[in-house]
C-alpha cells in the first residue's frame, strides 16, 4: 500500500463544489500514491503516515493547458517583423510562409533536436505549475515527419502529455493543387499513427487559409472509424460553420471561435463541447473580433484557456499570462479563467480524473505564493508558483 501523506497548512482554490473557488480556508489534502484520498477541511484529517507543510500557500489543481503546438523546428520572428510592415498573416500564409515554413525547419530537424526544443518548451510551461499539456502535430505534414513529431511529444519529461494528430493544418509543397488527395492521405495515416500509439485526438485547422467544412468532415468520419475523439480549430479568422460540423462528431472542444455564430454557440450547448479560448494568439495577431463570450456563458458552454503555445501566433510559454488576457481581453472573470485552466482545460481533453481537487483524482497540485487565488490572473510576467506536485511526487 502507498504512503498516506497529509498535505496541510493549505488554503484550498479546489474548484470542486458550490462554494466560490470551492474555497476550504483551512485546508488539507491526503495523497495516497499518486490519487487524491481525501480533501477538506484540516480538523476532520484522517489517518495518515507521514505530513507536509505548505506554509499557508493557496494551492490549486495542477494547470492543463489544453491546445499546444510544443513540437517544432526554427520559429517565426521574421514573419512577426513582416507583419510589422504591414503584410497580413493570411496573405504570408499564401505566399507559402507561416506554418509551412515552419513545416520546412521541422522537417530539417533531427528527432533529438526537436525533443531538446519541445523539452525546454515543456519545461517552462511546467515551470509555471502546467502539469499536463496536449501537444498536436501539424508541422511534419508527411507519415514519418508528423509520426516523428508524434514520438518527441510522446518522449517528453516533467508533465502528462495528451497527443493530438493534426495532419489537416496545412498544404505541404508537395501537394499543392491537390488538397483532396492530401486530405486522403492524412486519412490514410491515421491509422498507422494510431497503431503505434501516437494519437489521443484528431484535429484539423478548417478555414480558409486551410481546409473546408467538406474536408474536415473526411478527417472527421476518419478518426470517427478508428474510435478517437475529435476537437477543431474553428472559426479563427472567419465563419466557416467548422463548429457546427464539429459538434455533430461530438467533438471535444472547438477552439479560437473569435468568428463562432450564435448557431455554432448553440450546438456547442447542445454536444457539451468545450469553448477553448485562446488570447495569445488574438493578441499576437491583432485581432479585433472577439470571441463571444458573454453568448458561451449564457448557453452554459463550459470554456477553456490555453496558450496555442505556436511559432505563428502565440510564441508564449506562459501560461499564467493567458490566465490574465483572458479576463483583460475576453472579460473571463479571474475564477472564470483558473477554472479554464484546469477542470475545463481537462474536459477538453476528456480527462476526468483530474482539473478539481477531489478524492479520487489525480494528486497534480500546485502552491502558490499568494494570498487570494484571484491573484493568479491579476499579475502579468511575475510566477509566484512555490511547488509543484503531479502524481502525488514532488516535482523539481
Ligand atoms: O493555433 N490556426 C492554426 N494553427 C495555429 C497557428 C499555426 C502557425 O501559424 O504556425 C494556431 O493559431
Ligand atoms: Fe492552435
């Protein structure tokens, strides 16, 4: 049997239950291995072999940050400068820049150095207290380059790391002018990815400057057969009617939805999908259109804050930072944002064993060097993280 450790001296941000933050003042938690045993409050603390102090830090579920493009070679900053000059991210994206010609230094790269890359990456997420982040291909673009990407996300340290396939992000050269047949080739390697354990999701980017509704359906009806669960970059730059297409495969969550109409806000209501919000890239483009928030909230679509961490459109590894641009930008409230974080950020995921502090979950925890877990989006560029614990384990 585990050790039964008691976490106590703790002010519990546990997102679980009625109470606002499902705050416990005087708080404890009882790890056992790496499952939580028994929250609440520290005078009804069961029986246990071993105790921690957290100095009266406000701890909160360990953070999910839920859309990431962590693997890939080379980065953008040319481009960033481009656009300074007044050139778009669709027409540089047309011009064969932007994600393909992150498509060409990712296919350049060798295995190990993508690992080093994305492992330093994963490392600063993680350093703000992410305990599990999803990772999406889409800058190999052939079997072996997004199989490759696939193993380097799979082979990362210091986080739980949920893979998705996103083969339909881009038109590599090689196939230019034949969309469809690309489309059937990412279809085709789906299956061989999955049989090597690589794929918890599929993904696709519908949209203009990427594919259609009609070939993201194939993609859809294709991960469908094998039985994996599907999410969307939807409505980023315009309505497409992706998230509607997507809530009819139940899709996990749709994601960006700055351009989302009050038909798409309705289906994603009706599925239960997840509203993954994602401010770094609204405010690394410009944007102006904001995504419709106060609409998501009416329909009760449960919403999720990520950092699309990517070389394009959010070269951010901060994942607190998002957690202030989406109250600043978005008007998210601070708890609005942290529960985006976590239990939200996990249902995009379809994880239920974790994002609360609950008994039975997972133990990914964090401590936190403030007084009020409001905190957490109030500041920007400053990490009061004090610990970090996933699995019931220390991390370093
Ligand atoms: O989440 N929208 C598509 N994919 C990425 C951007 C990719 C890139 O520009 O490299 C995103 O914004
Ligand atoms: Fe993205």
């Amino acid at each position: 049997m585990s050790e039964r450790v008691l976490w106590h001296n703790a002010r519990l941000a546990s997102l679980d239950g009625p109470a606002p933050w499902g705050w416990i003042e005087n708080g404890a938690l009882l790890t056992e291995g790496e499952r939580i045993a028994w929250v609440g409050d520290a005078s009804a603390a069961p029986a246990h072999d071993s105790v921690r102090d957290l100095g009266g830090a406000v701890v909160t579920p360990g953070l999910v940050d839920c859309h990431t493009h962590l693997v890939y070679g080379g980065q953008r900053a040319r481009e960033f400068e481009m656009r300074l000059h007044g050139a778009g991210y669709e027409e540089i994206a047309r011009a064969g820049g932007g994600i393909r010609s992150t498509v060409a230094a990712t296919r350049a790269a060798g295995e190990g150095e993508l690992l080093a890359l994305a492992q330093r990456r994963l490392d600063a997420l993680a350093g703000e207290g992410v305990t599990t982040v999803e990772i999406k291909s889409g800058y190999g673009l052939s079997l072996e380059a997004e199989a490759r990407s696939l193993r380097v996300a799979r082979r990362l340290q210091g986080a739980d790391v949920v893979t998705t396939y996103l083969g339909a992000h881009a038109l590599p050269p090689e196939y230019t002018g034949r969309q469809d047949d690309y489309v059937a080739a990412v279809c085709d390697w789906m299956a061989a990815l999955q049989a090597e354990g690589l794929v918890d999701a599929v993904d696709a980017f519908c949209e203009g400057i990427g594919f259609t509704p009609a070939q993201t359906r194939r993609v859809f009806e294709a991960a469908s057969a094998l039985k994996l669960p599907v999410k969307l970059h939807a409505e980023q730059l315009s309505d497409q009617g992706g998230t509607q297409l997507a809530c009819k495969f139940d899709a996990l969550s749709c994601d960006h939805l700055e351009h989302l109409s009050p038909a798409g806000v309705q289906a994603m209501a009706k599925t239960g999908t997840v509203a993954v919000l994602l401010p770094g890239a609204y405010y690394f483009l410009r944007e102006t259109k904001l995504p419709p928030v106060a609409a998501l909230r009416e329909a009760g679509v449960p919403m999720a804050v990520s950092t699309d961490h990517n070389p394009g459109t959010s070269p951010t590894l901060s994942p607190l930072l998002m957690l202030n641009m989406a109250c600043t930008l978005f008007r998210l409230t601070p708890e609005e944002a942290l529960r985006g974080m976590t239990v939200n950020a996990a249902r995009a995921l379809g994880l239920a064993d974790r994002g609360r502090l609950a008994a039975g979950l997972r133990a990914d925890f964090c401590a936190w060097d403030i007084e009020h877990p409001n905190e957490l989006a109030y500041y920007f560029g400053r990490n009061p993280l004090r610990l970090r614990v996933r699995g019931g384990r220390t991390q370093p």
